[in-house]
C-alpha cells in the first residue's frame, strides 16, 4: 500500500514537474491563481471585491470569445447575445417560476448552447466584415425584443432581484463567497477552454483559422467545427451571463445592459490588449483593466470622475498596444519563454564541457 502511494505521488510531482515547473507562462499562471486564492484574507474592501468579482466574470467572458474569434477565425462583435441569453433565462426562470439557482443557471447555459447553432448556421455562410456586421445585428434585435415584451421582461427596468448565491451570510461574506465562486468558475472555464483550444479539435479550428479551403480539401467537415466553435464559445457565454442574474454586482437583476453594443465589445478590448489566440491573453487583459477602471481610477485611490475613466485607460492601453502589438500577456510569456532558452542552453553548454573533459 506505502509503495502504491509513493509511486502515485511520485508520478504526481513527475507530472507537475513537466506541465507547470518547466513551462514558466503556466507557473506564473498558477502563482498568481494562489495570490488570488489568498487575497481575501487581507479583508479588502467591499468595492474592491466588487471589481475583483466582475473582472472574473468579464475574463470568462472575454475567453470564450477568443476561443471562437482568435482560434476559429469566426469574427463575431454580438457576443452579448449569449451573454444576455444567460442572463434573461436565468432570471425570468427564477422570477417566475421560484425555481433554484441550481437551476435556473444549467438552464440558462443550456439556453444560450442550443441558440448559438441556429443563430451560427447562417452566419458561418458569411465572411470577414459581412459576418461582423450581421453579429452585431443580433444582440440588438433581442434588446429590442426586450423592450417589445416589457409586460414579460420589465424593460430598461430589468428583472430581479432574484435568488443571491449565499443569503443566509452576513453581507460581507457573501461577498467573498461570491468572490471565490467566481475565481473558481473562471479557473474551471479557463482549464476547459484552454486544454479545448490545444486539444485536437483546437488544431481544426486553428486550421479553419489559416486557411479555411485547404481544411476543406483535406476532408474536414468545416460547417460541423464552425457550430461547434459557436455552441462551446456560447456555453461559457451564458454561464457569465447566467451568473451576473444572481449576483450582487448586478443587485441580482437581469438588465438590458447585458444585450448592449458595449457588453459585446468588452471582450473585444480585452482580448486585443492582452493577447489574442492566447485563451490567457483575455483574461490577464480583462482583471488588469478592471482593476485600473474600477479601482485604481475609483473612489478609493485616484477618483477621478467615472465620465473620464474610458480616456483615461484607453490611451496608455493604445500606447502598449502600439509597443506591444501581439499583447501584453504574450509578451511577458515570450520573455519568459527566452528566460527560459537561454538556462536551457546554459545547462547544456556545462554538461558539453563536462562531458569533454572527462574524454
């Protein structure tokens, strides 16, 4: 039994050793996924959770939009579409019907999965800016549907509040359960899409994404992979979507904000600033740039006025856009990556010379 378990760990540290301690972008990864773990007990504020907590959400997000956009070449500015989908369905669930939050959201997700195919049927027949143009379009037909059914849907008013995650804690708990219920939504998310985009399907999308008729003329089913791109980036979609109708950032309402032209252009910032086709590049851009919009230019450290913050933020993040045109988070795992070269050849070279002089 003691040798089972040696061996089962010693395989462990093998495998944790391969994966994470020699791959530096993975291990900065991992430290900082700890740093997060731990960071409420600092007791911070009750706004900075609230940044924290809606950066999470926007880097899940922001994910799934680079898996279809910077993976599967499928340029898409109507995400919010499933956002909101997630969104409505949860909370009219919830409003309506009295049904739990463990529910109303596989619901929700379930929702926006299944009308991501349909909507991406048609839309995979087009390319380049018609696509974009004909994304865009859809958000806005169902905030338009929104405010048609206002009997339904409460229009600008939204729906809520609806069930919170953690009602019987006090209300600074559950803030901080909401906060690691997020963190660990985005860290889950994050693994599955991550080990999708590397996966085998993730080398037909990134195919699709090259050079989508020589996929076809080497027998690959182009439509099926399209939708399928569509259907996984839609699931994690409307699980963001599905968690804000129950969250207190939103004060547990569905509201037409979420089918909006800005929501859909979020991950677009976000993935562009941090690193498309990198899966991580969205999700480092999408906390770093909460963080400096709603805390650093916020109340509590240099609070300047909100109608500022935009400009405020945009123009450094053209200006390392500008230096830093593949991403932020590309370049810092590239530094590494050459860090991580040069001991290499290091080690290599004082083994040569050792080897040498021993014949």
């Amino acid at each position: 039994m003691i040798k089972m378990v040696k061996i089962f760990l010693r395989s462990v540290y093998t495998s944790f050793a391969t994966n994470i301690l020699d791959r530096p972008g993975r291990l900065l990864s991992l430290l900082i996924f700890v740093l997060l773990l731990f960071f409420p007990i600092t007791r911070p504020t009750q706004n900075l959770l609230f940044v924290m907590i809606g950066g999470f959400i926007l880097a899940m997000f922001a994910a799934s939009w680079d898996l279809l956009v910077g993976r599967c070449g499928q340029i898409s500015l109507g995400h919010s579409l499933y956002f909101g989908l997630g969104t409505y369905t949860t909370a009219l669930l919830c409003h309506y019907q009295g049904l739990p939050i463990y529910v109303t959201i596989p619901i929700g997700v379930l929702v926006g999965t299944l009308i991501a195919v349909p909507v991406g049927f048609p839309a995979i027949r087009l390319r380049g800016p018609y696509l974009s143009l004909t994304s865009m379009a859809l958000p806005l037909i169902a905030a338009a549907m929104v405010i048609a059914f206002r009997d339904v849907t409460h229009g600008e008013e939204g729906i809520g509040p609806n069930f919170r995650f953690f009602p019987n804690l006090s209300w600074y708990k559950q803030w901080v359960g909401e906060y690691y219920l997020a963190l660990m939504l985005l860290f889950i998310s994050a693994c599955i899409i991550y080990k999708i985009a590397n996966s085998r399907i993730g080398i037909v999308f990134v195919s699709i994404l090259d050079d989508e008729l020589a996929s076809k003329a080497c027998g690959i089913n182009v439509t099926k992979y399209k939708l399928l791109a569509f259907a996984i980036s839609a699931l994690f979609a409307s699980l963001a979507g599905a968690y804000t109708a129950h969250s207190m950032i939103t004060g547990t309402r569905a509201a037409i904000g979420s089918l909006s032209l800005t929501q859909s252009f979020l991950p677009v910032i976000f993935t562009t600033f941090g690193g498309i086709g990198t899966i991580y590049g969205p999700i480092a851009g999408a906390l770093i740039i909460a963080l400096v919009d709603g805390y650093i230019l916020g109340i509590e450290v240099l609070n300047i006025e909100i109608a500022w913050h935009p400009l405020t933020y945009i123009i450094p993040v053209i200006i390392l856009l500008i230096v830093w045109p593949r991403g932020i988070a590309r370049f810092v795992t590239d530094k590494l990556d050459d860090l991580q070269e040069e001991r290499l050849l290091e080690e290599r070279g004082k083994w040569i010379w050792k080897r040498k002089k021993v014949k």
